[in-house]
C-alpha cells in the first residue's frame, strides 16, 4: 500500500512503543501542504500542541507565522512538523530513545513531500541530520547532504522561535536567517 499522510497519522495514533506515548494526551503529526517545497521541522510538542493535536500553535507558533509572513510564505504553503511527535513530560528536552523511536515517521512524512529545502528549527533537528554541527554556528547556513533515506536533501538550520522568546536578542537573527529563506529555495 503506497503512503500517505493519512496513513502515517493513522500509524502515529496507533503507536504506543515509547513511555511518552501513553503519558500525553496525543501524537502530533505535522500539518501543512502535502506538496510544500519547504518543510520546518521543531523538536517536539508543547503542552498546547498536545492539547489541539497541532505542531506550533503556542508561543513559538505565533513567532513562527510571524517568520512565515515575513518572507511572504504562510502555514498553507509549507509543511511544519517535529522529530518527536509526542509531548515529553514537563517539556523537557526530548532523549535519544524518545527521538529514534519517533525517526520512521518522520522519515515517512519527509519521502511522502519530497521537499526542495528542509528548515530545522533548533539544535534537536538540526543535529538529526548534522550531528556534529552546533546552532551557533550552523544556523543561516546551507547545507546540502546525502542520507540513506534521501539522495541529497538542503538543510538549513534556524534557532527553534522559543529561543527567540526567552531571548530577545536572537529574534533579530531569526528574522535575518528567514530572509535568506527565499534565496537558497
């Protein structure tokens, strides 16, 4: 049977593997345009994104639309999703455990959009597919790499909007690394 979307929500919500997928009220599959160019790719959910079933739609959400606008783009152009797909308890950082038993879908959701330009938003993502780099210095930077489930794929790596939140100084730098946005697509 081909993939979906719909199927990999459907494998998502029947997925009770990992410690944190009993203890949230439930999965968060990405949201936006099946066939966007783009895909933005956070850490995991918060504790409204576990209530509304949503990635993004707190604080960092609100930051994360203002971004999009800024460069002309919205939620219905783009793909918005995360590598764990489960609330981790008290939204502490998600584990490696809790990471690797979320990969497969997320891989799923990346092979079914084919993007042209993958945006992760803060280090956890980021270092799924650089696992050496560091935000600091990755992030506003293009990198084109090879994966075992993607021939080639662009990264570009942003700091998370939470960060931007709890730090006013880096909101400037996010909207400076969105501009580039157009450019590198």
């Amino acid at each position: 049977m081909k993939d979906s979307l719909l199927k990999i929500e459907k494998d998502l919500r029947n997925f009770k593997d990992l410690k944190i997928a009993q203890n949230c009220i439930q999965p968060v599959m990405g949201k936006g345009n099946p066939k966007a160019k783009i895909i933005f790719i956070g850490e995991a959910p918060g504790a409204k994104e576990d209530k509304l079933g949503e990635p993004f739609v707190g604080r960092s959400g609100k930051l994360l639309n203002e971004l999009l606008e800024s460069i002309n783009l919205s939620r219905e152009k783009v793909y918005i999703t995360n590598i764990v797909k489960f609330r981790p308890p008290n939204n502490r950082d998600p584990n490696t455990i809790e990471k690797e038993g979320c990969l497969p879908f997320l891989i799923r959701e990346i092979n079914y959009i084919k993007p042209k330009l993958i945006c992760t938003l803060g280090r956890h993502s980021m270092n799924f597919f650089l696992p050496k780099a560091k935000i600091s210095e990755s992030h506003g930077n293009l990198y084109t790499i090879k994966t075992p489930f993607l021939k080639e794929i662009n990264i570009f790596p942003l700091y998370h909007p939470a960060s931007a939140l709890y730090n006013p100084n880096k909101r400037e730098t996010l909207f400076l690394d969105f501009n580039k946005i157009p450019t590198v697509i």
